[in-house]
C-alpha cells in the first residue's frame, strides 16, 4: 500500500509539460494560446509553480479553471448532417488547465503503482 505521498511540482516539472503541449491547437474560453505560456519567460514558469503548488497545498481549484467550449463536430461528412447521433461533442479548455491536467497526469503516474496489479476492468 502506498502511504501519504507529499506532491510539490518544481520549476522543471513546469517546463517539460509546457514543452509537451500542442501549440496549434484552437483556443479555449479565455482565448489565450499555448505558445504564450510556452514562449512566456522563466518568470512565468516560476509563477506557474507557485499557483500550482497552492491548489495541491490547499486542494482547491478556481471555478474559472474548470471552463470550456464544448463544440459539435460531424463524425462521417459523408453521412447525414441531420443525425444527432452522427455528432460527437468536443471540449476545448483553458490552456492553463491543459498544463495542469497534464502536470497532475504525470505526478499520478509516477506515484501510484496501482495499475501494475490491475486485472480486468
């Protein structure tokens, strides 16, 4: 069993998610672009790891973190437009909330070993 793991993200861990983000991907709701984090400074990156650091310290989570445009998208343009079932749903979030999705994805998946034992399902 793993015990109590204490999770503190450094200016590094900030870097190698920025560098692993699409940069050409469509805006979320704020209209800020992945590159303006990317290409942001180290001030920014510093910046990032404090904000980060507080929502694991204090488990909390702005409500505008959790915004997105959600999108409809035709599945086979060949097939009738007119079917709802020929539409499947698209979310676009914030930048920002990509990065720390992806930040909190690699911390899970080096800490926990749960899926070492996972059978089935």
């Amino acid at each position: 069993m793993l015990g109590h793991v204490c999770l503190f993200f450094f200016v590094f861990d900030i870097l190698r998610v920025l560098a692993n983000q699409k940069r050409s991907k469509a805006l979320g709701p704020d209209g800020i672009n992945m590159k303006s984090f990317q290409f942001g400074g180290n001030r920014l990156k510093l910046y990032f790891t404090i904000l980060f650091n507080t929502f694991v310290l204090y488990g909390y989570v702005p409500v505008a973190f959790y915004q997105a445009t959600i999108f409809p998208l035709v599945q086979c343009k060949s097939g009738d437009i007119t079917d709802t079932n020929n539409y499947r749903a698209i979310a676009l979030s914030i930048a920002i909330t990509k990065s720390l999705e992806s930040l909190l994805f690699y911390s899970i998946d080096f800490y926990d070993s749960a899926d070492e034992y996972q059978f089935g399902f």
